[in-house]
C-alpha cells in the first residue's frame, strides 16, 4: 500500500473496520464505554459530519480526513491507520488487499 496512491475499496473498508474498534475502546468515567463519534470530511462538498456507526463506502479523502476531536487535541485516525497499515505492509512483506481477497473467497466459499 502506497498511502499517496488512491486506497482501494477493500482498504477503505479494513481502515472503517479498524476505525471502530479503535472507536469503541472510548471510556467516559460516567457513562462507561461508549462509540465515541469520528469527524469525516467531504473536501468536494466542503461539509464534516460524525458518524457513531461503522463507516462504509468513504472515499479516498473521506477516509485520509476520518478524526477524533477530544477538546481542543484532535487524534487523525484515518491517517493514523493508514500509515500503521502501509508500515504493517513493507516490514512484513505483506499485501492487505491479497489478504482481503483470499478472505473474501473463504467466507463466500463457506456460505
């Protein structure tokens, strides 16, 4: 995974995929565990919005620009998961997107 080439859809959804369970791991001393809300930004559009479900079918950019905002600090989560997998990638001499394929054939095969 090049992170300056355009993310593929199965790469787009492994980054949602992590992104909520990074999300749901949020503590709050009052309420307990809670999905905290990720930011998205639509730069074509010039609209944000928050999402508290898992996120399905961002764009490339959507996905880059995917934030928390505790306060004043803001955790960029999108490009957080997209530098930690690219790194994942080259030191292990993997693929996600191989690796997403030959799952998706086994789920359907088990189907």
């Amino acid at each position: 995974m090049n992170i300056y080439d355009d993310l593929t859809e199965e790469e787009r959804n492994l980054i949602c995929d992590l992104e909520y369970i990074f999300a749901n791991s949020v503590c709050n001393s009052a309420r307990g565990e809670l999905r905290y809300p990720v930011t998205i930004r639509d730069y074509k559009k010039n609209e944000s919005w928050q999402e508290r479900c898992r996120c399905k079918g961002l764009s490339h950019d959507e996905v880059w620009s995917m934030k928390y905002i505790f306060g004043g600090n803001t955790l960029s989560i999108g490009s957080a998961l997209i530098k930690t997998l690219s790194m994942l990638e080259e030191r292990y001499d993997l693929s996600f997107n191989e690796l997403e394929k030959r799952r998706l054939v086994k789920e359907n095969f088990q189907e």
